[in-house]
C-alpha cells in the first residue's frame, strides 16, 4: 500500500494531485459547486457542450421519448441481443452526414480508439501518430503492439522524413492524426497528410472528436472541409462533445467496418449504448445538419472572444477554433492565473505538463454556444486584467 500513499503525497506535494468536485449544471453553461458550505458558481469554460444541445429540448425529448418506450438500457452487447434499430438507424445517418459507406458506433470515444487501432494493425506493422494526440490514441497504439514513430506536431516534413525512414521496414502502415487538436484548437494539414498516405501506401485514420458539429459542411466536420473523404480510411467523432450526447462513431468503408465488427474487442465485449442516448444523438445529429444557425452562431462568439483579446493587447495567435489556448508557459503562473480566475467566477482548465510539452503550460477557454456577449466581454476583459497584476 506504500507505494500508492507515497504517489499521492507526491502529486499532493507538486501541486498536481487531481480531485472530483461535483458540480451543479444550472443550465445556460453556468455550474455550481455542489457541496460546498457557501458554493461558488461559475462561467463554464471547460464544457465540451459547443453547441449547446445537451438541453437543447428536441434532443432532450428525444432522449426521454426512447427512454419510456425502450427501457434504461440495451441489455447486451452488440453482436448478443442487444443490437436495436437506433443504432442501425444512427449508423446509417451517420454515414450518410460523413460521406462513406458504412459506420460503426462505439461506447464512447476512448472505446473507439483502443478498439479500432489494435484490430487494424499488430505486431509487424507500424504506426505514425502526431505527438499531441489524444490518450487514448496512444493507449489504442500500446495495445495494438505495432512500432509506432511520433512525429512532431502538425509537422508533414517531419512525418514525411519518418515514413522515408522506417515505412519499408514494415508490412501494414498507419497514419493517426485529429482534425482539431483538443490541447491547442489547431488543425491538421489534411491535405498534406493525405497526400503522404497516398505516396507511401498507409491507412489513415482521423479522429474528429472537436471537429464533428463545429466544422465542415452540415457539420460534418473538418475530412468533408477540406474535401479528403476518400482519402481517409477512417474517420471517427464523437456524440459527447458538440453533440450533447454520449458515445461515438467510427466512419469508414463497408467492408472496414465488417471488420471491426468482427475485431474490434472494445466493441464486441461491451454493452450496446442505451436507447436513451442513441435517441438524444439522433436527434442531435439531425438538428446540427437541419439548423445550420447553430454553427454560425458558435463561430460568431468564437470570433467575438478572441477579437476583444486581441483589441485588449495579445498578441499571440489564438488559433482557428472553438478551443482557445492562452499560452502562458511556467505551470505554476498558469495554475495561478486559474485560480484567480476562478475567483472572478470563470471556469477554465489550466493544462500543465505533462500533457502538452514542458514550459507550454496554457489556459485553455472552450467557447460554446451558451456563453453570450457580455460573458465573453466580461471574460476577456478579467483575464487581461488579472494577466496585468
Ligand atoms: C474526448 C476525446 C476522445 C474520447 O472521447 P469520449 O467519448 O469522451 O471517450 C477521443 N479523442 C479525442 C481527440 C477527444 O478529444
């Protein structure tokens, strides 16, 4: 037991032990602390909720509607008796919103990641994955067995200079990159990447996870945008984030995803997602193609935040999406600068070490649909003022 007392009064030590604190959503993108003596409220800033459908009241009726009518849960996986028409009905219309033949829903985003990558390449083959992805890409790479090279960040010369390298060694290849980079908002040179996966005979698989609902035409995210569809093996999103729901999708060929069904063990051996949450994503994903407003909506706050950063004197770039880092660089003055933050009511997520590179601590504001005008003028004008002292 030693040794796991020892970890956390390490963590507790360097001020990077990680805790719950339950919150209250009071709606319109404010939380509450829920059990605190006096609790504090605040202006989220953390929330993936970018489009704010997780109250949007189709997708809420939706959601209770499949609940009454089928029960809290699916009873079985998949491939056992607990395959319904919700799925298949989202599967298709997700297929449809992506451009490809076929998809495949998976419990969450995390599944997906550590399913699909090690039912696609093992031992012998070998992976190529942009240093800022997601975990549980890098923990689908770890179980795949595959050799896998990072590449610097968005670097398609450095990515390039690696499959000259190592490409020959190896049977099958895979390419993993996002379209949207949750630590930094950034984008992925698409095009660039594609073009690389052509030449040296890869897979490429894009996780869209930001990007589904925010960007691309009805939505579909950033692969669409930039016109790459047929490029990309496989596109996977989730309906966790901008969606407002739970879970997530893999988009890909019918025979890939034959495939997976039959490989991918993170979906074979876990539960069907409930009636529930297939009918809020449906609906979900029906409103993010039918009501382009939403979108335009989120870009226009988006837009509106940074405008009133720069005006306000800072002079870094702030990126091309909902996902707004603040580069401060040492952690402890970004922490600090949370914190007083929080103090001002405003709720955004300082992120240290070693999740993105060392002296790249940043504050990470998520903009969403929620936040209005005077909260981003609000917001902005407090972090500029507290950056001062
Ligand atoms: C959130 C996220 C995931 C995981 O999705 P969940 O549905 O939350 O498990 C995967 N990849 C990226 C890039 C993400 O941001």
């Amino acid at each position: 037991m030693d040794r796991y007392s020892e970890f956390l009064k390490k963590r507790e030590q360097a001020g990077n032990l990680r805790r719950l604190t339950p919150l209250t959503h009071l709606g319109r993108g404010r939380v509450k602390e829920a059990d605190a003596a006096s609790p504090s409220h605040y202006i989220d800033f953390s929330s993936n909720d970018y489009l704010a459908l997780t109250e949007h009241p189709k997708v809420v009726a939706a959601g209770r509607e499949a609940l009454l009518k089928e029960g809290a849960g699916s009873g079985a996986a998949r491939l056992m008796s607990g395959s319904l028409a919700g799925h298949q009905l989202l599967e298709k219309e997700t297929a449809l919103l992506k451009g490809t033949e076929a998809a495949l829903l998976f419990g969450s985003g995390y599944l997906a990641n550590i399913g699909v990558i090690p039912a696609l390449v093992g031992r012998g083959d070998v992976i190529f994955c942009d240093r800022l992805n997601h975990a549980s890409i890098y923990d689908g790479c770890r179980l795949a067995g595959a050799k896998t090279y990072r590449f610097q960040h968005n670097d398609s010369n450095h990515l390039e200079a690696l499959l000259k390298k190592h490409r020959g060694a190896y049977r099958q290849a895979l390419i993993v990159v996002e379209s949207i980079y949750s630590m930094d908002g950034d984008r992925c040179p698409l095009k660039e990447t594609a073009a690389l996966r052509n030449r040296f005979d890869c897979l490429l698989m894009v996780d869209e996870a930001h990007a589904t609902g925010v960007f691309g035409p009805q939505g579909a995210g950033v692969i669409a945008e930039d016109g790459v569809i047929g490029e990309v093996d496989i596109a996977m999103g989730t309906f966790g984030k901008a969606l407002g729901s739970y879970g997530a999708y893999i988009a890909a060929s019918q025979q890939l995803v034959q495939y997976l069904i039959n490989q991918a063990r993170s979906f074979i051996y876990s539960t069907a997602l409930p009636p529930s949450v297939i009918g809020a994503s449906l609906a979900a994903l029906r409103l993010i193609k039918s009501e382009p407003e939403l979108r335009s909506e989120l870009h226009a706050k988006i837009e509106m935040f940074k405008q009133y950063l720069y005006l306000g004197g800072i002079s870094q770039d702030l990126g091309p999406s909902q996902i707004v880092p603040l580069m401060i660089g040492d952690s402890e003055k970004a922490l600090a600068l949370a914190a007083k933050l929080k103090e001002k009511h405003i709720f955004a997520t300082p992120v240290r070490p070693p999740t993105v590179p060392e002296n790249t601590a940043r504050i990470r504001f998520s903009i969403t649909r929620h936040h209005q005008q005077d909260d981003l003028k609000n917001t902005a004008e407090t972090l500029l003022m507290v950056m001062e002292r």
